[in-house]
C-alpha cells in the first residue's frame, strides 16, 4: 500500500508482563489472528463480534415523541494488536480495544514521556495539569495555535504535568502526537512501517531529552498511576495509623462549604452521634479518631467506611468526604518520597523535596511577636477580636473588605494591623485545609498595598479611628522593607513547622515567601498554641 496518514494508539506493557495473555483480561472469550511474519516481530491480533444496541437515550425520545423514533443502533467494536518491541509488549488498540487489558498491566505515563521528548516545546497545543494546593485542582489548558509552554501559564514549582499535544520536533514522529498513559500519534507511514515506528517511540519512552528542553520540571511531582503501588502504599498508611505514629499525618478536609458558618467536626467510627452538636469541635484532632481504632479494626476498609462530618450553625450536620478522602500523609518508600492527598498518591522528587524542606527551616523567620493562646472552641474571628481588644498597638481588619484596583472582589488587608507596620493574617489550622489561601492573602494584600494608593487610604481611614492618628502617609509609594507580612498558625501541635504543615502547604509557602522577597517586604511565621 501507499503510504499515508495512519492514526495509530499505543501502550506500553510493564516489563514483567511477557506472555501476550497475561496482559488481557479474558483472551480466552475473544477471536484471535497471528500476526504475519511481514511485519518483523511476535504478535498476536484480539478482536470480537461487533455487538448493536439501540442508544442509551433512545427511550426518552420514544416516551416524548407521538412520531415513530428510527435511529440506528450503535455498533461497539473493539481490536488489540500485542506486539513484541525491544524485549517489551506493546499494544495497539482499535475502537474501545482498551477495554480488553488489565488496568494494572499497563506502564502509566507511557505516552506522556514519549510526547515530552518528542514535541517541539515551541509547538505545544494542549497541556494537562494539577496545580499543588492542600486539593489538586486538575485542569487542561489549550491554544488556538502551536505554542511554547510559557504562554499555557504553568508554574515549574508546584504545577504536575499529566498529559501534553504537540507537534513534533520531527516529521518521523508524526504530524501530531498526544500523551497520557497511551500515545496517541497521526504519522505518515506505510503499513510496512510498524515495527520501526513502534521501535521509534519505545527509544523516545527510554531517553531524557526532555530534560534539556525545558521540561525537567515536571520530574517534581508525579500522581501515582499504578494501581499495586498505590494499594501498597495505602497499606503503609493504613500501617501508620495502626501504630498510631501520625508525625507526619495530617487531616485536611476539602474547602467545599462556607466555613465561617460551621461550629464544629465530628468523625463518624469513633462511638459519637453525628447529629449531637456537643460532639463537634473546631479543633480537627486525628489523634482522637485514631485512638478510637481497636486492635483488631481493619484499619484500610475503616478509613474509606468512616465519614468526616460538619455542622452549620443552624444545627444540620453533614457528611464532607470519607476520612481516606481527607487524609494527608508522607512516607517513604524504597527510598522514595510519596504524599497522600485528596485521595491520590504523589510521587516528589528527592532533591525537590529536600530543596522545599530546608527553604522552610532556613529561609522562613518565626516572628518575634508573641501572640496569646487560642481556646479550644474559640473561632478565628472570635480569637482575633480577643487579640486586638485592650491593645493600644493593634487595630482589627478581620472582615473589612477593601477594594482594589484591577481586583474583581474586595479582599482583606489582614486580619490584624499592627503599629510596628506588621500585617497579620491568622488561620485557624484546625477549621480550613485551605492554607494556601493563608498565603495568598498576605501576598495579594503586599501587592495592593505597594501598588495602589485607594487601598492604603481605606487602611488609613480604619486604622486612625483605632490608632487617632494616620499610621502611614498614604499619598507617598511605601518602602516595602518597612513593612512586615506575618502569617499567625493557630494549631496544637508542638513541634516545628516542617512538621506542622503538609508538604503541599509548605510548598505553597515557599513560592509566597519568594513572592514577598521580590516585593521587598520583610515576612515570618507566628505560631499560635491552641488550647487542648
């Protein structure tokens, strides 16, 4: 045959995988071919009869129509071609030919390092992300037109990079090539071509290219897509939570309700009524679901049965996500670091790792202001209030919502302003995961602040009625130095704060502090001891 634009999909199979059937899920229900000898490798072709069936939504229309409905039934067809490349077997799908392999066979991110290392990074179309936050956001970010991965505005820190589309930096490659778990590729080949193409691809899975291009970043972070690594890792947290060694676990529930509204957490498992407001507290203690476990609890089902509830302030209680779902773990794995968090396994980098881990203990200050304890029960509003109330020094900002040029919203300047020109912002660790949004708020806060005059005025117009007298001459551009950003933890935890934060919150920290440097402003961590 001529040559021509042949759209081919293809995955990898783990390397200990080495009979064709071991890697399908019921070849013994399926037709099967040999392939021919032309073709220069080992492989086998799996296919079955077409099945029909009317669509899904073909019902609806026979119900609501007083016409006759003739709409052709959908045909499902499905192939697999298993090939062997290189010592490894690699799979071409036709149709929903996917659906015949083991999810456990197949190398993850297969086709996402063959894209890498094949696409002009100056010609990228499409990119798959999750940005690091205390949750993964996921999204896909595309261009009306080849780009570089400058324009899709990713951030090298705390961006994953899941899946990428391109055109390649050669011709031989394709026209276009996607990757995920599969490589997807239109290339212009003859039919005779298949066994080179495929050797092509496994040589551009092998190579590191990428990490001369622009993209060593993306070594970082990487979501565990293999399912036995995942399940092993599982059973080390589930372990860890037997051992009651929580040093490094933490619980974070997803921000999905307003929180300033809820009086309190309950776990669900621990022997407590979920509908009794006196078993809810502001204080979100793992320890005390964890030394509710029995000893001969099964602690991996436990923890995906068990709930994490809330109430409102009208007394209504409802479940928020399992405990698994909210959960927050680091540990060690053959000499690997991996994070748990919404409910997914991250793979960090070591030298990332250590590279976040000692900007926290060498680069961030512990401020040298010394605030009061915080009751058990008491909410952030409430806490700053009792701060601020009998303090010359002090003027409350919590709530007061300022506009901003270029800003959509209003936001708050802080939580606290002080006389020695210290912005504090405090969050109550215990009521929201969400730290990240601690962070960006004395960020954006430093960045009206520095930028736009309207903004000081509104903070010198509320601090004078405190202060009787103007903090600050609004008129004139602050010396940034002058001024000092401080982020107030409540938590009651004693220990350090690499160890008092998630890794995800630490980088977010970090990316903040580097933010505050190059703004000039001067910046530190206030740890606040919440009451047991």
């Amino acid at each position: 045959m001529d040559k021509q634009v042949v759209n081919l999909t293809v995955f990898l199979i783990k390397d200990y995988v080495q009979e064709f059937k071991d890697c399908m899920k019921s070849p013994e229900n399926l037709s099967s071919a040999v392939v021919k000898q032309s073709v220069g490798v080992d492989g086998i072709i799996y296919y079955c009869d077409s099945k029909k069936k009317p669509p899904r939504w073909k019902p609806y229309l026979v119900v609501w129509s007083q016409d006759e409905i003739d709409i052709s039934d959908n045909a499902s067809n499905k192939a697999i071609m298993l090939l062997k490349v290189k010592s490894r077997i690699m799979a071409v799908v036709f149709g929903y030919g996917r659906s015949f392999l083991k999810e456990e066979s197949i190398e993850r991110n297969f086709g996402f390092k063959v894209a890498l290392n094949t696409i002009n990074p100056n010609k990228m179309r499409s990119v798959n992300a999750a940005t690091i936050e205390d949750m993964v956001v996921t999204t896909q970010r595309q261009a009306s037109y080849s780009t570089s991965q400058d324009e899709f505005g990713l951030n090298v820190t705390n961006d994953i990079m899941k899946g990428i589309t391109g055109e390649p930096c050669d011709e031989k490659y394709g026209n276009h090539i996607s990757g995920k778990d599969s490589l997807v590729v239109s290339v212009y080949m003859d039919l005779s071509e298949l066994k080179d193409k495929l050797e092509l691809y496994y040589s551009a899975y092998t190579d590191d290219r990428y990490k001369h291009i622009g993209f060593e970043w993306v070594d970082n972070v990487a979501e565990v897509r293999d399912s036995l690594l995942s399940e092993t890792l599982d059973f080390q947290l589930a372990d860890a939570i037997e051992k009651k060694n929580i040093e490094h676990l933490h619980i974070a529930p997803p921000e999905t309700t307003d929180w300033d509204r809820i009086i309190g957490f309950c776990y669900s498992g621990i022997g407590k009524k979920t509908d009794k407001p006196e078993n809810y507290n502001l204080n979100l203690d793992i320890s005390e679901y964890i030394n509710s476990i029995r000893d001969d609890t099964n602690v991996y089902s436990k923890i995906r049965r068990d709930k994490l509830y809330a109430m409102n302030s009208e007394g209504i209680p409802f479940a928020i996500c399992s405990i698994y779902a909210a959960l927050v773990f680091q540990t060690e794995y053959e000499n690997k670091n991996y994070i748990f968090c919404s409910g997914s396994w991250y793979q960090v980098e070591t030298s990332f790792f250590n590279q976040v881990n000692n900007f926290i203990a060498n680069r961030i200050p512990i401020s040298t202001l010394t605030l009061p304890e915080c009751e058990k029960a008491m909410h952030e509003g409430d806490y700053n209030k009792m701060v601020v109330d009998g303090n010359d020094n002090f003027c409350l900002f919590d709530c007061q919502m300022l506009s901003a040029d270029g800003s959509p919203k209003k936001i708050e300047a802080c939580d606290i302003y002080t006389k020695q020109k210290q912005f504090i912002h405090i969050k109550n660790k215990g009521q929201s995961a969400q730290l990240s949004h601690l962070f960006a708020q004395g960020k954006v806060s430093a960045e009206c602040f520095s930028s736009d005059e309207s903004f000081r005025r509104q903070i010198v117009d509320i601090a004078k009625e405190k202060f009787l007298t103007e903090p600050f001459d609004a008129s004139a551009k602050p010396l940034s130095n002058e001024y000092e950003v401080i982020y107030a933890i409540i938590d009651d935890k004693d220990s350090g704060l690499n160890e008092k934060l998630p890794f995800f919150s630490k980088v977010n920290l970090m990316l903040t502090a580097q933010e505050l440097e190059r703004m000039h402003f001067k910046y530190s961590v206030c740890l606040i001891k919440r009451k047991s």
